[in-house]
C-alpha cells in the first residue's frame, strides 16, 4: 500500500502543482499574457515603420516562447499519466495480492486482533497498532486518525509497552517473524 499512497500523493501534488513546479494553468496563462504583450509589440511595431527584421525576430520570439512553454506542458501532462499508468497497476497488483491471500489474511487479522485483546489495548491503542503494522509513519497515523502526532506517538508507545516491546521493529516481528517462505522457495 505504500507504492500506492506514494503514487497518488506525486500524482495530486503535481496535478495541483504543489510538487515545486506552478499547475498547467500558470503556465498557460503566462504564455497567454507574453502572446498577447509580444503582438501588441509587433502592431505597434509594425505601425511605426519598424525594420522587417525586427519584426522577424520578435515573431520568432513569440514562436520559441510558445513552442518552450506547450512542451513543457505536455512533458507534465505525460509524466501524470505515467504515474497515473503505474497507480493503476499497483492497485490492480494489489488487489490482486489481497484476493489471492485472502483467508490468509483473515487468519492474520484475527490473530493480530486477538493478541491485541491479550495486551488489553484500548480501541485508540489497537488502531494505532494496525495503522503501524501497514507502515504508516506516526505523522501519517495522526493525519489518519485525526489527532496529533504528539497523542500517536503516546498510543504507539502504550501498544509497545503493553507488548512488551521496544518499538516498531519489534511490533512487525511479533505477527511477522514465523511466517515462512513459499513452499517453492523453502528448499533453495
């Protein structure tokens, strides 16, 4: 899930342009506003009798620029839909992975949610374990359960504690660490 997050998250910065780079419409209202402010400068010039070189020049100008600023934004636009392409195919992968695994994962979920219950978690401290358990950082547990990331890091430090545990590493260990390699991979 974490390639997925990652994926949607590039994708929505760049689509609203907050991956440093201004959105398409900046881009496109600039090259709007050069156009308009290059061809009032060639009828002007034009008008007073300006060198037709000049005005060759300042023609060719207004092409570079245009030509410069569309490739540009269609650059961004195929880079989205790469990403785009590579979201979709991680979902559908895991998707995939999850229908595949199902019942295993009901097991597991239910032997995560039974040892919880043996720590004695509170319902705050269980959500907190599964948010970390699919590698979430603490900032993202917060934002996900709406609460600060000061309140997260508390809970995860009452599942460790509760667990007997000394942190995270320890936590995927405890549900992780006897699961075996696939029978095709046992012997090599």
């Amino acid at each position: 899930m974490t390639v997925i997050r990652h994926l949607r998250y590039e994708i929505v910065e760049m689509a609203d342009g907050n991956d440093g780079d201004p959105p398409a419409w900046w881009w496109l209202a600039s090259l709007g506003g050069v156009i308009l402010l290059i061809a009032i400068d060639l009828v002007l010039d034009a008008r007073s009798g300006t060198n037709p070189i000049h005005l060759t020049l300042e023609t060719l100008a207004m092409i570079a620029v245009v030509a410069v600023t569309l490739a540009m934004v269609r650059r961004r636009e195929a880079r989205i839909g790469v990403l785009a392409r590579d979201l979709d195919k991680s979902r559908a992968e895991a998707t995939r992975w999850r229908s595949e695994a199902e019942q295993a994962l009901r097991g597991l979920g239910e032997a995560i949610d039974l040892q919880f219950e043996r720590w004695e978690l509170t319902p705050a401290e269980r959500e907190v374990g599964l948010l970390l358990l699919k590698g979430l950082s603490l900032k993202e547990v917060a934002k996900v359960r709406s609460t600060s990331e000061r309140t997260a890091r508390d809970q995860a430090r009452a599942v460790y504690r509760k667990g007997g545990l000394s942190g995270r590493s320890e936590l995927s260990a405890f549900f992780l660490e006897d699961l075996l390699l696939p029978s095709s991979q046992q012997g090599a």
